[in-house]
C-alpha cells in the first residue's frame, strides 16, 4: 500500500469511529483533522468534500459488515444453516456495538426525514443489499426444504431485521442485561416458527452427503 | 387557562413539533424563539434553562402519548382486548409519526451513548413507564386465561416492541409502502402464537358476564 492510501485508510477508520460515536451528521472535516493530528487541507486533499467522505464511510462500513458477517457465513451449508450463521454473526457485531454504535441504525435515524442526498442514498443501499442477502438465504432456505413452502419471506424478513433494531435500543439505550437473552430466545422462535420438521430442532439438515460436515456446519452454529 | 399559561403551552407546542423533527439536541432557545417570533429571554422566561425546556418537552410527549394510546386503552376488558387496544393505538400513532417524526426513537439513538443527563433520564423512565403498562397487560392476559400460562412477559413485551420499532425504520427510513401491513401482520402472528384456544382467533373471550360488550369490544378492536 502507498504512503497516500496509506493515510487515506488511516483517516477513513478515524471517521467511522466517530461517525459510529457521534453520528455521520456528527463527523466533521475539523474533527476529524483534529482527530488525526493533521490540518483540514491535509483532509480535504484525501476526500473532495464533507459529504464524500461521509459517503465513503457508509460504504467503508459497508465493506467491514461484508467481511465480518457475509462473507464468512457463505461457507455455511445453502439453506437454514447459512441464514442462522448470518443472523448469529450479525448478532455478535451488534453486541459489539453496544458499545461503539452502529451507523446504519443511528443513521436511519439521521437520514429518515432527510431530503434526497448522496449520503442517504449509500445508506439506504447498504442497508438494502443486506436486506437482500438475508431475503436470498429464506428464499434458499424454502427451495432447500428448511423453511415451510408459505414461509413469507418479507414477513421472516421485517421479524428478523426488528429484533435487531430491539436488540440494539434495549442494550444500547435502555442498558437490559437480558436484552441479549431475549434476542436470541425471539430469533430462535421466529426461526423455529418457519422451520420444517425435516430441518430439526437445531437447523441441522439431514442432506444426502456430506452428513459429516453438515453435522460439523450445525455444531458451529449452534455454539455461537 | 391564565395568559401566561397558554404562552407557555404554545412554546411546548412548538418545541415538541420541532424535537420530533430534528431531534431533541436539534431543539435550541434560539430556534424556538424564532418560530415563536419571540424573543430568546421571553422563551428563558417560562423555561429556565435548554436542558428545562427539553425535558419539560419528553414530559409532554409523554403526556399526549397517554392520552392518546393509554388511557383510551383502558375501556377494553382487562387482558387480551385492552392489549391489542394498545397495541392497535400505538400502531396508529406509529404512522402518524412516520410523517412527524418520534421523540422515543429517535431520543433512544440521540442518547443511547450520552452520559447521564436530565434529559436522558426523562426519556429512559417515560419509556420505561409505557413498557411496565404493556407488561401489566400481557400478565393480566395470563391471568384472565387469553394467554398461555407458560407466556413469557419480557420476551413477548421485546417482541412487540422490536416490531414497533421495525416499522418506524422500514416506513420512514426505507420508505416501504408494505411497512404497516408486516406489522400488523407480525403483532398478530406474535398474539397468536401466545394466546391460548379458549381466548380464539379474533381475541374475542367468552367470558361469563356481560357477553354482549365482550362480543362489541372485540369487534371495536378488530376494525380497527
């Protein structure tokens, strides 16, 4: 990596811890300058703009979301246990934020009644295509037989997403020491509520073959 | 109601309406004196300091939450019919607020990682105030029989909330016309999957006296 990306990294993860801590609209170029022991110019010459360097923090966050949670679940078996190693990592991250925050949640917030902008747009799709990795792994999860045939995905979908939302105001703003307890006991239900008798009490899928790494795939999620 | 009085409602009014806009640390002495084309000190004068004024605003919304969604509540027969009141008039302030905006969700991110404040702790105890209301329900539930006996009140309670929540992100900051119709439709299948067989399918209890205004309770909340 060259001395300017470099750098470059160097300030975009300053700016996604604060703009986890304080918000996006929170995160200024002074701040952040201040932050890195750098002038504004100094700044500026790495990101256009105020606003393009929010941008970049939403898809920077985006990327680490990726690396973190999706990325690692696709070496799940297709199917229910991929969707629980995706809502079980998911979890994990979310617990860690607890105490750093999450910026696609306090950013909803931000961003709700906001006009049109290019911060709000990154964030609405970063949100979006994680929605849709979660929409794709129900949907797999019917086509492989887990999930009941009149699962509704969007309805599996809007369950799923909230308690992650309720997880996140219990621990972060009420301070619950159950809330992560609970959050689990209600994934758990909404999981079980779809799930086929085939697909058994703990997501472990009697498949043609391998049996030995299905069982292995099964043991991992459930230890999490 | 004395002049004075009716100068200090109109303040609320207004402050309230601009909290819900942009958030209770968005609300400043100098903005409001604006929109009340007042000047700073005739505001300081019926609210002592910003942190007075913005905690004085969390007790307000408090108040016409309870007018609105609690009490109104209370003329259902205790158990399931007054919690799907609740449930059912929280939902239609919910969407009224998807325009307004809320000042418990989006106070709940604007002060998830403050330290603590007046205002904070206005805001932890009103929220707090309305979940001990749903709990009370969902155990007057268990005990009239509508739900079953091995109910868990905090996990059904987290349940309904998260959704709650699940529709203010998905209606106002992902815009998604089907926000309301996944909420009704998750709140029910939650009911539902708490409620015992004697309570039905409509929440209708056959109750031993007086059969006729269980029957119209019952239809009171379900066109709703």
């Amino acid at each position: 990596m060259r001395k300017g990306e470099q750098t470059r990294a160097a300030i975009l993860d300053a700016a996604l811890e604060l703009a986890s801590r304080d918000g996006l609209e929170g995160l200024t170029i002074g701040l952040l300058a201040e932050r890195m022991q750098m002038s504004k110019s100094g700044v500026f010459a790495h990101f256009g703009s105020r606003e393009d360097l929010q941008v970049e923090v939403v898809r920077e966050y985006h990327r680490r979301f990726e690396d973190e949670v999706f990325f690692p679940s696709l070496r799940e078996a297709r199917g229910l246990p991929r969707l629980r190693a995706m809502m079980n990592r998911w979890m994990e991250k979310r617990i860690q934020e607890v105490t750093t925050g999450c910026i696609y949640i306090s950013g909803a917030v931000e961003y709700d009644d906001r006009a049109a902008s290019a911060v709000r747009e990154q964030l609405v799709h970063s949100v979006g295509m994680w929605r849709e990795a979660l929409l794709r792994a129900i949907r797999q999860s019917k086509d492989e037989g887990h999930l009941k045939p009149e699962t509704d995905p969007h309805l599996m979908l809007f369950e799923l997403y909230s308690f992650t939302l309720g997880l996140h105001h219990d621990a972060r703003f009420l301070h619950l020491p159950e809330a992560v307890q609970l959050t689990r006991d209600a994934l758990e239900k909404t999981i079980q509520s779809y799930q086929t008798p085939a697909a058994g009490a703990n997501g472990s899928v009697t498949q043609p073959a391998p049996p030995a790494t299905t069982n292995l795939t099964s043991q991992q999620t459930d230890s999490r």
